[in-house]
C-alpha cells in the first residue's frame, strides 16, 4: 500500500485569508479568494486558562473567555466559567472551529447588556475539522449578551465554537486527510481537515473519521463507520503498529462486507502516523470479524480501494510528430494501437487510468476519439465519441471510465460526460458546473476517484481556479456539480498555464513569472485553501509547455519543456529521448 503525502505543515485557515477571503456556499453562487501563504509549524507549549476574576467587566468577560480558549492541551472547564450554568450546559465548542488573524478589543453595544469584538481575516471550520472558508462581513463581528448571575457578569449566548487566533492554530494543528468511499463504495475520497499536533495523532485521525461527512457533502461520498461511536480516551498504537480500536457506542455489529469497508477507511486515514501497520476493531467490547474471519486488517490490506485508482504505473504518453507515444522519459516509442500510427494527429491526449484506452481531440478540435492504447486486432478499434464539438480542451478521466470534456464556445464553455460503453454507443450528457458553463473555461480536470472537478477560468485579465464537487448515484451516474469555490492570486500572476494532480487531494499550478522563460508552480489543496507560494512553490527555468502530474504520490511531477522535463520536488532535468513532444503526461 502507497503512503500518501501527509500535509505535515499547518495550511493555517486564518493565514489564508491575510491574503483574501473564499467562501464555500451549500449551494448556488460561486464566490472567490485568493491564494495565502503558509505558516511554518512551532513546537507549542502548555498553556492553562485563566478563570474569571471577581468583579470582572463585561468587557473583562468577554476577554477572559476568548483567552481561556487558548489553553493547550484545550480543554474547556474554565472557559465555561465565564458564562451562565444554562449556558455552560448548552455550549457546544465541538460543533466548529472560528480563526482568526486579529481582533478588536471589545466594545460595549448600544443596549448597554452586550459587547461586540471584530475579527480579521476569520475563517471557520466544521465539527470534523474541514475547512469551510471565511467568515461573511455579519460573521466577522461576534456579540456577546451578557447577565448577570450570582453577583457577577456572564455570557449567556456564546457561539458555538472554539475561537482562537492564527498564531495559536498554526503552532497546534496541522492538515491531513479523512478517507470516505464515493456512492459506489469502490474508491476512497479524501477529505482534507485539521487535526492537533503531538503524540496522539492516531486518536486525532480516528476522532475526525467518527464525526462522519459534513452534511454538505453527503450526496457526494458516503461512510460505514456508523454514527454515534467514539473510540474513548485514546487510540493505543502497539510495539508492533497495531492500532487499537476500542470504540464504544449504540451502533450495531457490521456485517463483514462492511467491516471490510469501514476497515479500509479507517486504515487510509490512520496510515498518515508513521507508526501505524495495521488496525484491529471492537465496537462495544465486541471484536469485528472480515469476511476472511481474521479480526487484524493490514494496512496494504486496503490497496484495492486505492483514491488514486489502479494506475499505469509510471508510464508517460504524449503525442510526437503526430503519434501517440508511451514509455519513460529516456524512451518514448509509439503505441501499437491505431493512435500510434499516422493519419490521426492528436491536437490532445488523455489515456485511461488503467492505461488500455486512449481519447484524442482531433486538430480541428470539433471530434473527440476513443480506442486503445495497444493493437487488440479489431477492425473497429477506433470510436468517434463527440463530432459537434467548437473548441474541445484535453479530456480527463476518473477511475470508473467516465471521460470528462470542455468545449470552449463563444457562448462560454460547456462540461460533458461519456459514460457507459454499452454495444460502442457511449452516453454523453452535458454537466452543468456553476462557475465553469457559460463562463471562459480553459482547462478541466477530475479527481481519479470522480468527485471533484477543477477547471481554470479566465475574468477579465486574470484566470482562476474553479473547484466543483460532483455528486454521484449509488450506479456511478453524475447526477450534477456544485459546491463551487473559485482561488485567485495563485502565484501572483495573472494567467495559469496549465494544472495537474500532485496527490489525490493536491494540485499543481503553473503561472508564468517571465513569459517564455521563467514559470512558477504552486501547490492547492483540493478543499479550496491553498498551500502558498512560499511553502510550495517551485521555479522552473525555460520554455514549459505544461505539466505532467499524477495523484499517485509515488511517481514524480514534471514541468514539461518541448525537449526534456523538471522534476518538481529534485528539480532534476531529464532529457526526452527520441525528440521533442507537443504534450507529455500520465494516464488521466
């Protein structure tokens, strides 16, 4: 089993928006942000909160409980002491998560019985850590009744939220993922969140799992881990890696298909502690059993559910001198099947993950073609999938087979789907994406596990990056796109050239810095915040024509130059064997 990149260094919610501001809707319009930069994690040390002082101010209350919540490790008794029992008893810090840059210093409100305090560059997360964007102007300002109990000024209606300053965040969080299966219960999705740092990171990752999908996203990926468990303290991890989960709760005993399942994402999610090889469950004292009878589930024992999908593992195609080609860097030869022989002249090129079946845009770029990649001795080998095309971009694929088109018409660009392949009749169905139909698109990519779209768009002077997610049915079927978020100001220029896939929850951004000569590359995160140019960024020197990259963290992502490639993270050239091509990258 491949070990994912885990985003070790905070992605500091809070310092995203010292930049600008994204919000991530339920539904309908689409807003923007702007890409922000990343914070370096510092060691933190214990804090203990303060309890309130008698006689304190309304103000001085307000105050005192916005500082108690700095404690660390947090716990919340003492901050419960600064508002009223009924609302000590009601509060639920646990619901979200509220950062902020800055703050002003409380003010009392007109009514005289409330104080208001501003934040700076808030952004809120959800009770399972995920990122929800910035707060809307009306967030910003948080009031504060306040009462009176036993003598003394409390607050009776606090939010319900931990809030706490950047600064405090990116010394204690840091970002990894939660694994959840699409509606077809093949392939795992990631779902980037906030965990704290220190020793407990199993327990951490294994407390955002139970909380389950955010409600936003439940007709986008489904769980097995039943609701209502909780795994107690702590997750024990042994001498020899197995992880313990002792989880308590009113849920039922699994069935062992869906043990299996439920397994496998605890297993993907837990793979982010180094310490971990394997996990062993009970649920209510009662171990759960796999359909093998073993009651250990090894960590490779998940490969099959893979979110970067089964992979051409490390082979490159591309198009030469009007040929499709495939091999490695240094060799590059064309392909047996039709597409590797003259006469086609491929304008783009996407292959399918699994490798076996190519689609190419022809160079009038009105047809889109479908065959294999090598010879399968079939007079019908090649399929014409969409001929009434205007200006089609390169295709992507997911893992199910579903191929992805942009058409780019006058009228704004247009998302297809071809899906199914029954009797060489594929179905292709338009998708309407908010933020992308209608507007000028330029580029499109989905997710291997088929439920995020991301495409480039122009406004005005200056591209953007349009991140969708796509709901699915249980039958694999894109029912519809939505929860749309847009980033600008990636990299600091004005045009995006080109985007890839670097992990299955990570993508690539090249901008130009001098047009021709000097290119930037960024790396996003696929929730919609961004790591910055400081932390991820890489310059590349020459001609780059785009990127060749791949959710598979184990093959390395390229700056394509027409002669040869850059490894991104060695920076390493590599001279293309055989001569130039016109594009180059992985299967997808």
């Amino acid at each position: 089993m491949r070990r994912p990149a885990v985003l070790v260094a905070a992605l500091v919610v809070g310092a995203a928006c010292l930049t600008g501001c994204v919000r991530v809707p339920d539904d309908g319009p689409v807003v923007t942000s702007k890409a922000g930069s990343q914070l370096d994690e510092q060691p933190a040390g214990q804090a203990d909160a303060v309890p309130p002082a008698p006689g304190a101010s309304r103000q001085a209350i307000v105050t005192g409980f916005l500082d108690a919540m700095t404690a660390w490790p947090v716990q919340t008794n003492v901050v419960k002491e600064y508002l009223t029992d009924d609302s000590a008893e009601a509060w639920n810090p646990e619901a979200g998560t509220i950062v902020y840059s800055d703050s002003s210093p409380p003010e009392p409100e007109d009514d005289g019985a409330g104080v208001s305090v501003h934040l700076s560059s808030g952004d809120r997360l959800d009770a399972s850590g995920g990122w929800r964007g910035s707060l809307g102007p009306r967030e910003e300002t948080l009031h504060f009744k306040i009462g009176v109990e036993d003598g003394e000024f409390r607050i009776i209606d606090p939010p319900n939220a931990l809030i706490v300053p950047a600064s405090w965040f990116q010394q204690r969080y840091r970002q990894v993922s939660v694994y959840y299966f699409d509606p077809t219960s093949k392939i795992l999705v990631p779902e980037p969140v906030f965990v704290p740092v220190g020793q407990q990171l199993a327990t951490s990752l294994v407390s955002a799992l139970l909380t389950g999908p955010p409600r936003r996203l439940r007709d986008v990926i489904t769980t097995y881990v039943p609701h209502g468990l909780d795994e107690g303290l702590s997750v024990p991890v042994s001498d020899s890696g197995v992880a313990e989960l002792s989880l308590s709760g009113d849920a039922p005993q699994p069935s062992p298909d869906s043990a299996q399942l439920m397994l496998a994402q605890f297993a993907w999610t837990l793979q982010q502690d180094p310490q971990v090889t394997a996990v062993r469950l009970s649920i209510g004292g009662t171990g759960v059993t796999l359909p093998s009878g073993a009651t250990q589930y090894d960590l490779a024992d998940a490969a099959d559910f893979d979110p970067a999908g089964n992979l051409a593992a490390g082979e490159l195609f591309g198009v030469r001198n009007g040929r499709v080609v495939s091999g490695t860097p240094d060799l590059l030869a064309p392909v047996t099947g039709p597409f590797g022989k003259p006469g086609y002249g491929p304008a783009e090129l996407a292959v399918a993950p699994q490798g076996a079946r190519a689609a190419i845009v022809t160079q009038d770029r009105a047809h889109v073609l479908e065959g294999p990649v090598l010879d399968v001795n079939s007079p019908t080998q090649v399929t014409t999938i969409v001929s009434d095309g205007v200006d089609l971009a390169r295709p992507t694929w997911d893992y199910a087979g579903r191929l992805w088109l942009l058409d780019r018409g006058p009228d704004g660009a247009r998302v297809r789907v071809v899906e199914g392949r029954d009797d060489d009749s594929p179905r292709v169905r338009h998708v309407r994406v908010p933020g992308v139909t209608g507007q000028d698109a330029r580029r499109l990519l989905v997710s291997r596990d088929g439920t995020r779209l991301v495409a480039v768009v122009r406004r005005g002077d200056a591209t953007h990056l349009v991140i969708a997610r796509v709901t699915l049915g249980v039958n694999g079927r894109v029912d519809g796109a939505g929860l749309s978020t847009v980033i600008g100001g990636i990299g600091g220029a004005s045009r995006i050239v080109d985007i890839a896939w670097t992990s299955p929850s990570t993508i690539a951004v090249l901008t130009p810095v001098r047009r021709g000569s000097l290119f930037e590359v960024d790396t996003v995160v696929a929730d919609g915040s961004t790591l910055g140019e400081d932390a991820g960024s890489t310059i590349v020197t020459g001609r780059v024509r785009g990127l060749a990259g791949s959710p598979d963290v184990d093959q390395p992502s390229y700056a394509v130059l027409g002669r040869g490639l850059t490894d991104l993270v060695t920076r390493v050239a590599t001279e293309i064997g055989g001569g130039a091509v016109t594009l180059l990258d992985y299967a997808g």
